[in-house]
C-alpha cells in the first residue's frame, strides 16, 4: 500500500516487538530530550545546506515567478520519516538532508537540539516586541497501526511528535479535515488547507507532519504615512508601480559580494532578521545558480552595521508545492517507489513516500511580517544621517533567518510583489 505524506525524524529503528495504536489511544505531549548544544553548529550546517538546495530546486522550476518555501519545516519533516527508513533510502535522505555524522543520530540530535534553542527564544513572543516563532511535529498513523518502538520513541524524544491514530480507512476524509484543521490552529489559520481533496484515501497508513509560524514586528517600523507608488522593474523589463515602505534606518546589517549586495533587516528584540539580496546588475539567476550551504552561511554572518536608505516593497504571497519531484532530482528517488525500505517504522509491508507537500504564506507590511509554513510527508526617523541607499525596486532574493543559530527559517524571490497567487 501506498503512504501519503510522511516526515521523517532521524533515527535506526530497532527491529522487534511492536506498539500497537488503536482507538483508546490518547495523545499527550511527550517528554523530550534534552538539547545537546555541542550538536547544534552540524545542525545548523545541514540545514544551511538542504534549504540552499530546496530552494534553488524549487526556483529552477519557476522562472520569472515569486518563490517562497520553508525548508527547514520540509527538513524536519523529512528528518522524522528518515528515522524510518534503511538501506539505499536511509544512505539517500542523509545526503540529500546534508546529515552529520554519525548517522542518523548527529541528526536527530541537533535538530532536536535547534527546535528547542528556538523555542526558548521565541514561544513566548508576542509578535510586537519580541517575535513569536512556534513550531509542531505530529505522526498520524491508521488505527491500529503497529509502530517499532525505536521509530516512536525517537519522534517522541527528539521532534516531540505524539502519535494521532485516525480512521484512514473508514472515514478518510474526516481524517484530512482533522489534519487540516490541526495544521490551520497552528499556523494562525495561514495554512487552512494543506492536504488537498484527494491528499489522503482508505489506503493512507501514515502522515507526518509540521507547522512553522513566525510573526515578527520590525525594530524599525516604516511609516505608512511615507509609503507611496514607487516603480519595480521586472526580469522581463517591464515596469509596474508597487507600494514602496520607505525610511532611513541605523543599525541594519549591510554588505556587499560579487554582483550582489544586501541588506539584513532587523525584527524586534534584536534576534531575527530578513536578509534581502539584490543584484549589482540584472541577473538574479546567476546569483541563484551559485547559492549553495556555504555562500548562505556566508551570507548570514557577513553583515557590519550601517545606516541604511531603505526602500522595500510590501508584498503578499502563498506557495503550496508538492515536492516529489525536486527532492527526487536531489538524490533521494527510491523514497518515492515501491523499492523504498521505510522497515523502520513498522511492520506493515511495503511503504513508501507517496508526496511531500509543502505551503508557505508570507506577509509584509510596515508593521512586520507574518509567515507560516506547513510539510507533510504522505507517510525609524527621517533626521539620521544618510546612509547606503538599498532601493529594492527589481527583483530580489529574501531569507528570514536566526542570528544565533544561524538557521533559515524562510527564503524566497520576489519577482512581482503584485502577484499575491501562484
């Protein structure tokens, strides 16, 4: 039978006696393991890696359009099926999810490790003052699905992701609006649909999935007053007018590389930023051609302060993605056939990745902005003195990342800030 989407938490999953879920299971919240911070910089690594290869993956098949994903959200998911998984499906996901070693535990570890940093700087924001970044990781297995306990264990320990035992077979489409709507409480209702019609069916044996939210204030906030028709000129050369934020800001991150120059905008409480990269010239593809773990990580530490002359584009845009396809051109196909060895998990024959889906919502304003992102495995003032002046009037790329752990939350292209759709 064929899984639906399935999100992976590194683990080796021993072989032997099975946990069997039925309907009188309950949920609760499990009892993580402690963060390892001597895993955390390999993490952090991995992440860089498999986010700077997603999203060109991902911007490849979309020329002249908008670009937003989440890769880290799709890498955890990824993560909590790959503790399922064996043999040349295991040796795959681990190099297509730039995996430490030793595998798969270096993973496990610092992901594990990045999640819980992250949630105790921001779980507790508000948005305004401090931003509010959540994260959730949960299994959704058919009833009476039996599970390998080092396959539960290891999500339950290293991804806090409880068991959900839902009546696949009976009632398959009670079970996708039940999915749905825990992904839509989690996400600020941003991502109210993720498993479309048809997403899951009578044979679904396991989803994993997460959700990512992010809602940041600006430290410094554009004054809507000052905001006006500004031109925006697109690959093709044609020129549209845009709302344009506008405003002379001190202390913002500034630098320049070759052919491109950035600009990172700081969020409130001084731990998030938006790095927003621009071409010297025209060619934002040769930029994206060469994005690769090492020149993002380069990119996020690269930044000296500066007062800049910011202008930036409000913009509004959704992406959902099914990404089979790109993360199969990225080393990992046997996944996805019937070839795949996803033992780990339980004994129930013949699993494999059916999809992986993927949304991603981003809002920007003068305020802030408001992200949010869902995976699915199946299975200031005008008196401070002049500055650089960064117009971002063509199209540009945009990575939301953590100054700490130098992690990528979010990335992206703008190409039209009009567009709102795909």
């Amino acid at each position: 039978m064929r899984t639906v989407p399935l999100a992976a938490a590194a683990l080796t999953a021993t072989p032997g006696q099975l946990r069997r879920l039925d309907e009188s299971s309950t949920s609760t919240d499990p009892i993580r393991v402690p963060p390892d911070p001597a895993t955390l910089a390999a993490a952090a690594t991995a992440v860089r890696g498999f986010s700077a290869d997603l999203y060109r993956e991902l911007a490849s098949t979309r020329p002249g359009d908008n670009v937003v994903c989440a890769p880290y959200s799709v890498g955890l998911a990824l993560a909590m099926t790959r503790a399922g998984a064996g043999s040349a499906t295991a040796a795959e996901m681990d190099a297509v999810l730039h995996a430490p070693h030793p595998r798969p535990g270096a993973l496990d570890s610092g992901l594990n490790t990045i999640e819980q940093t992250l949630a105790t700087r921001y779980q507790d924001g508000d948005g305004t003052a401090r931003p509010l970044l959540r994260t959730a990781n949960a299994l959704w297995t058919r009833l009476g699905l039996g599970l390998r306990p080092g396959f539960q264990d290891t999500l339950a320990g290293y991804y806090g992701a409880a068991p959900h035992p839902v009546d696949f077979a009976g009632a398959p489409e009670a079970a996708r609006q039940e999915i749905n709507t825990w992904v839509s409480d989690r996400t600020n209702a941003k991502i109210p649909e993720l498993l479309p019609i048809g997403a899951v069916s009578p044979g679904t044996k396991l989803i994993l999935t997460n959700t990512t939210y992010l809602k940041a204030a600006w430290r410094y906030q554009f004054l809507p007053a000052l905001t006006a028709t500004e031109s925006f000129t697109r690959d093709d050369g044609s020129v549209v007018g845009v709302p344009m934020m506008r405003g002379p800001f001190a202390g913002m991150g500034y630098q320049v590389g070759d052919g491109w120059r950035a600009v990172d905008v700081p969020f409130a409480g001084d731990r998030l930023g938006m790095a927003i990269v621009m071409p010297t010239g025209d060619d934002l593809a040769a930029i994206e051609a060469n994005l690769d773990g090492a020149w993002l990580s380069a990119l996020l530490t690269g930044f000296g302060g500066a007062t800049v002359q910011l202008r930036l584009p409000r913009w509004t845009f959704r992406l959902p993605a099914q990404l089979a396809v790109a993360l199969s051109n990225l080393g990992m196909p046997t996944a996805f056939t019937p070839q795949a060895d996803l033992s780990g998990m339980s004994t129930d024959s013949a699993l494999y990745i059916d999809d992986v889906l993927h949304e991603t919502f981003i809002a920007v304003d003068e305020k802030g902005t408001e992200a949010a992102a869902a995976s699915a495995v199946i299975i200031p003032p005008p008196s401070i003195p002049q500055g650089p002046q960064f117009f971002v009037n063509r199209p540009f790329l945009y990575v939301i990342h953590d100054w700490y752990t130098g992690v990528p939350l979010f990335l992206g292209r703008v190409h039209d800030p009009l567009v709102s759709t795909p």
